[in-house]
C-alpha cells in the first residue's frame, strides 16, 4: 500500500535536499585579499576588475563620502579622500540557477592608490527570474 509524504516531511527533504547541494566557499575572496593590497594603484586596480569580469563603478571622493554618510551598512568601509570602487565578481552558477558573487569595495587615498577593500561572498541556491 502506498503512504503519501506529509508536506512538512516533503518540505523538510527537500531542504536538506538544497543544503547539500551548497557548494563550499570558493578561493576568490582570500585570491582578492592577496591581489587587493594598501598601495595597489587605481589604474591597475581597473585593469584586475576587468580581467575578472567584475561588473564595477568607479567614484570620485565626493560620491563616496556621499555614499557612506547614507549607507547603513556597519561594513561599509569610510572613504580616505581618494576614489572608490563598489563592484560584483561573478564566480559560479550551479544547475538550478543559483549562483556566488563576490561583492567588493576598494577605497583609495587622494594618491589614488588603495588604502583598504572589503570582499565578501554572497550565494543563492535557487535563481529565478520574476
């Protein structure tokens, strides 16, 4: 005789399902930290982003100061005078459409050469599109 699967049973196999199929963090972040060093020029720093296929935008001092008085993001890293670079490196998709970025941000001195980033991988497991 055939028992159905209560939905609860279903939901809950169907989530552990999903967590498994988790990929484990990729090395782009620690690859990033290491490239992404104090002094690194802005130019060169283009260039990296580029070859990366980093979608980005590069901003003037007053669009970051403007930017980091209205984000209310603790993470957000203050601007030190110079430009900065907010941007999106695509690293992975997996079969059910979910993918990992890692999202960055580089500020600079008024030198225009970097004085600190932040990069941090963000993934979604399912991807859909509204």
């Amino acid at each position: 005789m055939f028992r159905p699967i209560a939905p609860f049973t279903a939901a809950l196999l169907a989530a552990l399902g999903l967590a498994a199929c988790t990929p484990a963090p990729s090395p782009a972040v620690p690859e990033l930290r290491t490239q992404f060093k104090p002094g690194y020029p802005l130019g060169e720093a283009v260039k990296a982003l580029k070859a990366r296929n980093t979608t980005f935008s590069v901003m003037s001092a007053a669009e970051c100061e403007t930017m980091a008085r209205q984000s209310a993001l603790a993470a957000e890293l203050r601007p030190r005078g110079g430009p900065c670079i907010y941007g999106k490196i695509p690293v992975s998709k997996n079969w059910l459409g979910g993918r990992t970025d890692v999202i960055l941000q580089l500020v600079f001195a008024a030198d225009s050469t970097l004085v600190d980033g932040n990069f941090e991988e963000i993934s979604t497991a399912v991807g859909w599109q509204p």
